[in-house]
C-alpha cells in the first residue's frame, strides 16, 4: 500500500474584474471577486447608477454634453419651484 500524503488547499487569490466606471448616462459595475487559481466568482459585484449630468451654465463639468438655452431656464424655473415647494411644504 502507497503512503498518501494530504496537500494543505492553497486558497483563494482574489482579483478584481469586469469592473466599470459609471458615466454620466451609463451604469457602472464594482466588479467581481475572482480566484486566479481556480477561476471561481468568490463574490460578484454590483450595478452602480449612472451618475447623471452635472452641468455648469451649459455645459456638463464631466463628459462635456451641452444643453440649450431653454433646457438651462426649464432647469432654473425647477430649481426654484422645488425651493418654493420646500418652504411651503408642499414636498
């Protein structure tokens, strides 16, 4: 009979991958966990929304989409009917 000797498991190495920046109008991903030496997802990531646009007069500061003049008043008439709404609480 062969002596059989037990090998200690060599465990999970992690790496991070398929991970994904959210933009301004797509959802990103954190990534998932996976073993690089046996391929195993040991955890799976998660959607992260997209971060919408964050404009400056016009113009969005992170992807630079611009937006016409009647958007940029809508947009102020709304930031101020919110306000108004606030004090009001009729939110």
């Amino acid at each position: 009979m062969v002596a059989q000797e037990e090998i200690p498991a060599l465990g999970h190495k992690t790496a991070l991958c398929n991970a994904v920046e959210p933009t301004c109008t797509e959802a990103g991903y954190t990534g998932d966990e996976v073993c690089s030496v046996c391929g195993e997802v040991v955890s799976q990531g998660e959607t992260i929304d997209a971060t919408g646009h964050h404009f400056k007069g016009k113009t969005c500061t992170d992807c630079g989409a611009t937006r016409s003049t009647c958007d940029v008043i809508r947009g102020w008439f709304q930031d101020v009917k919110t306000f108004f709404d606030k004090i009001f609480g009729r939110v």
